[in-house]
C-alpha cells in the first residue's frame, strides 16, 4: 500500500492536490476546520471525477477508488501516519507558524512537512520546527490535477533526503517538477513579473490600450493570452497581492515595482471576470474593445515585453534560482508560454536583446532596464545558452 498523504486546506489549491494523490493511488487525508468547505471540496471532486468519466479518461469504479481513498476531516490528529504533509493554506506566515509547530506534535519525526505556499520564504515557514530538515516547499500551479509543474524548493534547513524523496514522490504522480532556490516568487512567479508589469507601464505611457497590447503579445508572441485578459482571469487582487509581496521581498527592487494602474483597478473592486468588471467589461451585453492592429506598433510592445522577461529569465540562471533547464521548463510547464525565454533569447541572438535593453536604459535611466550582467558577459564571449 502507497503512503499515507495529508493535504492541509480545502480550497481549491488544497482539494485539487488531495485529487492528485488519490488519483496516484495513496491514501489522503484532507483537513479543514470549515466542515462546509469539506463538503464543498467533496461534491467538487464527485463533479469533476463524473466529468473525467464522460470524456472516458476515467471508469466507475475508478471513480469510486479515488473518492473512497480520500478521508475529509476537521481535526488535524487524522494526519497521524502520513509520510508527507501539503500545507494549502492563507498566506500568512503567523498563522503558517502556529499550523506548522502543531503538525509537528502530530506526525512521526519522519514525516516531510511542505508548503504549497507561491512566494513566501520556506525557510522562515521552517523556522519554527524542532526538526527542520524536514521543511520543503511544493508549489502547485491551479488547477493541480491539470497543470503540469511543481516547483520543489528546499530551504535552508532541508535535508538531502527530504528534498530527494519529495522530488521522486511528486514525480511518481505525473508532474513535471523543477527544483529551485527559496528566493521571492521561486521561477514562475518572479520571471512572469515583467510580462504584467512591463505592459502595465506601456499603458501607463499611453502607447497603446489594453486590447492592443494583449493583441501585440498573441499576434506576435504566440501567448495563449495577453497580460490584461491573463490579469483579469486571475484577478486583479491576486496578481496584485503577488506584485507587491515579490517587490517588498526584493528589498524594494524597482525591476518588480508594482503599477498604480492595476492598484486603482483593486480598489475599484474591478477584479476581473470574478467581479464581472476588470481591465475590460465582462457584464452581459457589452463588447470587448477592438485592438488597433498596427503591425509596426504590436511589435515593439511584443519585443519590449519580451526582451523584459528574457532578461529576468537569465537573472535568475545568474542568481543561480534554477537550472538554465528548469527555468525554461518552468514557464513553457507552469504558465504554458509558448517557448522557454532562454531558448528564445538564443533565437533572437543574445547581442540583439542586449542592444534592445541597452536602448530602454538609456532612454529610462531606470535599475528597471538594467542589462543582466550574465547577458553582456555572454554576448562578449559569443556564448548561447542551448547549443
């Protein structure tokens, strides 16, 4: 029999990766205090599983034993057993303190205690167990069940066996996993940063509306969507709540600076699709804006946008965040870009992108646009980063 799995939080997160283990085959127990969002994650999971049963992905039966290895709780006494706990939880680190020194009273010293946490620090998550070389992060991306990646970070206080055994569990369901450093936004959510911000200072600038921007970047770039329609799938409290916890982080590094544009649109309770309102007007009867499709236009915000991304990309091979790799891995898996960004500053020609960013600095004069200097080192030794 499959070890036992505890998942901390029934929300969507926290039930989509009880589903991901169930399916995997382990016994899972999922814990709330709120017994009505248990009830919730219960009738969701009936509802997808019967779906997943009308495209013929899955039978009956397997339907059954996948809902029938999953035991909802409210008391957190059930994870005694488990060999892996997921904690899916507020991102709040006084309250992830207190729910991590209790589970520790609860579980075998053996157990590994993760945090599906997307940005904060796990080695301060760790900081208040006993035995500390247990701690990881295990990042999901939404929906769990169908999203590809997970990002594995080992803090500080990891043990090489903790970090071995968790990579070679979350494998052994199907996902694609990338281990990174425990610094803020891990890789998705710290590259991804330039394509929202960077297109909010375009608007900001009043070269383009929102529409055409989102235009420029599936046009020319292939993205599945633009930052606007992405930003308001989201919702503009969440990306925003991202923005700001990533640039307070970084010691307030201008490269992550969050927009008053996207600010004024939370306080407006212009969430997105959620409130019905965001960037653009999703009530019933209203008409989504038309770009203006001027090809010279689209391709300079689709190129700044880009060569922005690429050089956070290459910032965090140079920060050594990740493996050059697992970096591009990461956003074509977790954020379904259409290429990896170092893959495509290499189709560009690293000396064109550098010549782009060199541009924008000296017109801004802003840290923002500072070349990488991994970049101009390798532009200089006419190196690549995929032979």
């Amino acid at each position: 029999m499959k070890e036992k799995i505890g998942v901390l939080g029934a929300g969507t997160m926290g039930a989509g990766i009880a589903q991901v283990a169930s399916q995997s085959g382990h016994p899972v127990v999922l814990v709330d205090l709120n017994t009505e969002q248990l009830q919730k994650a219960k009738a969701n999971l009936a509802k997808t599983l019967s779906k997943l049963i009308e495209k013929g992905k899955i039978t009956e039966d397997q339907k059954n034993d996948i809902e029938n290895r999953i035991e909802y709780a409210s008391d957190i006494k059930h994870f005694s057993g488990s060999s892996l706990i997921i904690e899916a939880i507020v991102e709040d680190l006084a309250i992830k303190h207190k729910v991590f020194e209790t589970l520790e009273n609860v579980v075998s010293e053996n157990c590994i205690l993760a945090s599906n946490t997307s940005s904060l620090s796990i080695a301060s998550i760790g900081s208040v167990l006993k035995k500390s070389d247990r701690v990881i992060g295990i990042h999901f991306f939404n929906p769990a069940p169908l999203m590809p990646l997970v990002e594995v970070i080992p803090a500080v206080q990891t043990g090489l066996e903790t970090l071995e055994s968790s990579v070679e569990l979350i494998k052994s369901w199907g996902k694609t996993v990338v281990v990174c450093k425990d610094t803020p936004g891990f890789i998705v959510n710290r590259v991804a940063r330039p394509f929202y911000g960077e297109a909010l200072r375009i608007y900001e600038e009043g070269i383009a509306d929102f529409a055409t921007i989102d235009w420029a970047m599936t046009h020319f770039g292939g993205f599945k969507m633009g930052p606007f329609t992405l930003m308001d799938y989201i919702g503009n409290d969440v990306n925003y709540a991202v923005t700001e916890s990533v640039f307070q982080a970084f010691y307030y590094d201008p490269r992550f600076k969050p927009s008053f544009t996207q600010k004024r649109h939370r306080e407006a309770g212009f969430l997105g699709r959620k409130s019905g309102r965001g960037y653009y007007d999703y009530s019933e009867g209203s008409v989504i804006p038309s770009p203006t499709e001027d090809e010279d236009l689209g391709k300079q915000i689709f190129n700044r946008i880009l060569v922005m991304l690429i050089n956070e990309a290459i910032d965090a091979v140079f920060m050594n965040v990740a493996s050059k790799e697992d970096i591009d891995l990461a956003m074509t898996k977790g954020v379904n870009y259409p290429k990896g960004l170092l893959l495509w500053a290499d189709q560009l020609g690293l000396k064109n992108v550098l010549g782009d960013l060199e541009r924008l600095f000296l017109e801004y004069g802003e840290d923002r646009y500072r070349p990488n200097p991994l970049l101009k080192r390798m532009v200089k030794e006419n190196e690549i980063f995929f032979n």
